[in-house]
C-alpha cells in the first residue's frame, strides 16, 4: 500500500471518529431535550470544558486512560467504542463506495442508524425529532441520487413500517408488547433507503441477528429471559450490512436457483 493511501485512511478514520462523537452527544442530549450546541463538550464530572487536545477523539481517550485529565473521573468506555466504530465505519465507507452522490447517501445513513443505535441503547427509545427529519431528507437524497423511480421509496417506506406493524398488532394479541413505535418507524426509514425486496431481507436479518444475540445473552446470563433487547440496534446492523451488500447478497441467492 502506497504511503499517501495510509494518511488518507487515518485522515478519514479521524473525521468518522469526530463526527461520531457528535453524534454521541446529540443521542444523549436530545432525549433528554438539551441542546446540543450549547454547552460545549465537557467533562460529564467536574463540568470543565475540554480543551482541544482532548478533543482529539481516540487518542485522547487513551492518552489520558479513560480518566478525565482534571478529576480524574473515569470517561466511560462507550465513549472510545463510539469513536471507534465511528472511524472504522467512515474508513468501510470509503473503501467500498465511489461517487459524490452514493458517498453522501452512505455517510447520511451511517450517521443517523448510529445515532438511533445509541439513542436505543440508552433510552430504549428513537426520537420522532430525528425520525421524522430523515423521512424528508432521505426522499430527497432518493430521488438524487439513486436510480429510483419516486414512488419506489414511497412503496418501501409503507412496506417497511406496514409489516412490522402488523407484527407489532399480532404479538401485542398474544405477549406482551414486543416492539415499540420507534421500531416500526425505523423500519419505514429503512424501507425508503432500501426499497422493498432489500427490506424484507433486512426483516429476515435483524430478527435473525437479534434472537441469536439474545439467546447468546441469555446463555452467558448477561441477560434475564424476560428483559429483551431493544430491537433498534439490530435494525440498524443488518440495514447497514443490506445497503453496502444486499445486491450482492440478492445476487448469490438467486444463483442458487438458475
Ligand atoms: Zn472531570
């Protein structure tokens, strides 16, 4: 590998893990109704503003070993995890997605599935303020960039949100409530970006990827059989893993048959 190729890498792994890092922030403050411009990054302990060194996202993290330079109160690791995965997800983009147009489209989702991700994880909630934002903005990336016809999304976004309502209304018949809104509003999101054959296989997927991990949970007794797990986060992997590969995916599959 060419030297150059390397900056570049480690230049685009530095903008993901910052904007990540943001993103972090927004799906802590904006549950809660906090602003997120305003206070500026601060230590969640001794309040002190960060200076910018160490708002140098990883390293930092590591330079100062997890701890706040001033009280010495430990950060949470979540925070170097978000950076992390903030960073590796810009470099994945990069490497797999060419032209302004797909590269705007990719960065979009990966954004908003990390920060609903967080926002599950934390809250076991994903806010109509973010939601409701993205139906409008990802149409029109749709209709831009993507070779869609305008109803296309339109289908997906019924299809999408319709199944997983008609879950939602059939489990709540017979179990407890299993899904909440933001999960079926989720998927609508989904089904816009992906169109309907991709989000029936993201349906197959996530409820694939959550009932493994759930079971794996339950066998390390990390979790109760009763908890469950929010089901936000697993929409979001295997939308993610469906948008850079499904066609691939879709591809292998039908080979099976011919
Ligand atoms: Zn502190």
């Amino acid at each position: 590998m060419h030297p150059a190729e390397l900056v570049i890498w480690l230049l685009v792994f530095l903008l993901g893990a910052s904007v990540s890092s943001f993103l972090n922030v927004v799906a802590y403050r904006l549950p809660k109704g906090e602003s997120f411009v305003y206070p500026s990054s601060h230590c969640p302990h001794c309040q002190r503003p960060l200076r910018p060194l160490d708002l140098i996202p990883v390293a930092s993290w590591l330079w100062n070993r997890g701890q706040c330079r001033y009280c010495k109160a430990r950060i949470h690791l979540r925070y170097l995890l978000v950076e992390i995965i903030g960073g590796a997800g810009f470099v994945w983009i990069y490497n797999e997605i060419d032209g302004a147009g797909s590269l705007i489209l990719a960065v979009s989702l990966f954004c908003i599935l990390l920060t609903v991700t967080l926002t599950d994880l934390s809250y076991r909630l994903i806010p109509n303020r973010i939601l409701y934002p993205a139906y409008v903005y990802f149409y029109i990336l749709m209709l831009l960039f993507s070779e869609r016809t305008w109803w296309e999304p339109l289908a997906g976004f019924l299809f999408g949100g319709g199944v997983l309502l008609a879950v939602a209304m059939i489990a709540e018949r017979f179990y407890a409530q299993a899904m909440g809104g933001g999960d079926i509003k989720l998927m609508a999101l989904v089904g816009l970006v992906l169109g309907i054959k991709q989000t029936l296989l993201c349906l197959f997927f996530s409820s694939l990827l959550g009932a493994v991990i759930g079971l794996v949970l339950i066998a390390l007794r990390i979790l109760k059989r009763q908890e469950g797990l929010p089901y936000g986060p697993f929409i979001s992997l295997a939308a993610w893993i469906i948008f850079l590969y499904g066609q691939a995916i879709m591809q292998g599959y039908m080979q099976l048959y011919v």
